[in-house]
C-alpha cells in the first residue's frame, strides 16, 4: 500500500529569469532565458512526494484564473490528489525569480489565493483525511495561524507533523510542541532560538535551545552543499550532502522535505529517511525549475545505489 501524505501549503506559478549575475539596486541587466513553471513551496513538496510513490493529497487554494486551471492540472499531471484545493475570487499566487549562473536565486512572491485558505477548508480536508493519512507537511507561505490551527487538529489524530519553518515565522510553543520534525535552515534555525550558528558547536546549541525552550521534538537542519544535521535530545549527526555541480538549487529544500516525508511515511529510520532526501535535493539541483527538476523515486534509487548507499 502507498504511504499517505497531506501537504498543506501554497500553490503558485514560477517566472523565472537566467542573467549571467544578479542585478544591483535600480539595474536592469538582459536575461539569458525565460521559463513559467508551477511552484509554491507547498505544491513543490506534494510534487516531490507524489514522485518518489506517495499517495499525496494538496490542501490548498487558487485564483479563479487561467493560472489556477494551470496549477491544477499540473498537480494532477503528476499524480498529486486535487480534491481538497479550492478557489479564491482573487489571483492565483505567483513568484518572480532571478537565477545566475551558479546557481543562487533571489526571489519574491505575491501570495494571492494563498493567503485566502481557511480554517474552513482545514476542517474539511481533517474530516476526509484525518483518519487517512500518516504525515502532514507544512510550510509558512500561507497565513501563520491557518498553519497553527491544522498543527493543532492533525495532531489529534496522530498523524506526525512536519514543519518546514520557511519562510520564517515565530509560531507558539503550544503549537511546536505537536511538531514531530522541524527541517530549517541555519538562518532559520538562528531566527527560532536567537542564537548564531557560525560553528557546529553553535548550531547543535541552538538546536537544543529550540528543542528545549519550543517543544519540537526533532529537528533537521538543512545545511545547503554540506548536507543536513539531525538534532534531538539525547544525540545529533551530520548526514553529509552528495557532491553534484549545481544548476539550479530553487527547489531542493523542496525536494528534501517532500522525500524526507515520504522516507518516514515508509517506516525509515530518520538517519536513513535524511539520507534519501539528501540524495532528493541533490538530484533537484541538476535541471532549472522547482517542480520539473523534482527526482523520481527510480532516480533517487539509482543514484544512491551508484553512490554507493
């Protein structure tokens, strides 16, 4: 049977510009290539599960525009369950994104339909899926307390919780401590405990601060080309990244998240769930895009059997 995953999120459509270098402040520079391609953290994450087997189910909303028909028949395309997003009277969320050539972005999103989901559509997706599903997956590209409030009725049934806290947003202890994995990255991680992480020394601190102090009771620290550490009460451990030369890095956090949900909805250890989403984000970086760039689960076995693991 096909592990079940809820992903509560955004769903929005990427444009996407290549320039050789990133513009300074009031420049105009002339672009390499130009592509329109569905993102939102939370579509690219119901996309990288439902590619490596999942049966993922997307909550969220979209315009009633041309681009919400796109974004919906683009998650059904690659198999992500439509069933629980709705429609905003107004635009469907979109994202401006500059990429160089090695690889960095900056990118800016005007969330439109995404900041219109409700508690009301939280409800109905818990009553279909509450009793369903092992996992729910959440980002905070959506309103903080529609987020909180799903943490809240998820976790009564107890399907295991996994916040992706980006981009940054203070929640409440009351909530994080029903969060079973938080996946941040440094400057994230620095955000929730107040503390520098420029060591290993201080990252471990911090996690532990935030474990202690919030009530999370794992975290997955994403560290970009270095890979990811895992933190817990009692132990931590760097799963190091694998060595690829990256194209685009726009949606590997995506992907890390989605694989990561998809490892532990099978019953893998979180070591080894860590490791199949180390090997998901690096696959991520080698094409441009967020979602077309997602691996599927045949790639993600190859290349970890090639690497060795």
């Amino acid at each position: 049977m096909r592990p079940e995953i809820a992903v509560l999120g955004s769903i929005h459509m990427d444009y996407v510009i290549s320039l050789d270098r990133m513009p300074r402040l009031g420049e105009t520079l002339i672009g390499k290539e130009f592509k329109m391609t569905p993102g939102g953290k939370g579509a690219n994450q119901a996309v990288a599960a439902a590619r490596l087997g999942a049966e993922v189910y997307m909550i969220g909303k979209v315009g009633e525009d041309s681009i919400g028909d796109e974004l919906i028949e683009n998650l059904e395309k690659n198999g992500v369950r439509t069933d629980h997003i709705k429609r905003a009277k107004t635009h469907s969320g979109v994202a401006l994104i500059f990429i160089d050539s090695s690889g960095n972005n900056v990118i800016g999103v005007a969330p439109g339909a995404d900041y219109h989901i409700s508690k009301d559509d939280v409800d109905e997706a818990f009553d279909d899926l509450g009793d369903r599903i092992k996992i729910l997956l959440l980002q905070l590209e959506i309103p903080v307390e529609i987020v909180e409030y799903a943490i809240k009725k998820f976790s009564e049934r107890d399907v295991r919780i996994i916040l992706n806290p980006a981009p940054y947003h203070p929640l409440s202890r009351e909530v994080l401590n029903k969060v079973f994995i938080a996946t941040p990255n440094e400057v994230e991680l620095e955000l929730m405990s107040g503390s520098k992480t420029a060591s290993d020394h201080d990252l471990i601190r911090a996690g532990r601060w935030t474990i202690k102090n919030l009530g999370i009771k794992n975290l997955v620290v994403t560290l970009g080309a270095r890979g990811a550490m895992i933190i817990t009460e009692r132990e931590e451990k760097l799963i190091p990244a694998f060595k690829v030369k990256p194209i685009d890095t726009t949606g590997a956090g995506d992907a890390f998240n989605g694989a990561l949900a998809v490892a532990l909805s099978r019953g893998e250890s979180l070591e080894a769930a860590v490791r199949y989403a180390n090997a998901a984000g690096a696959l991520s970086t080698l094409k441009v895009g967020a979602q077309e760039a997602l691996p599927t689960s045949e790639e993600v076995e190859k290349f970890l059997r090639e690497s060795g693991c």
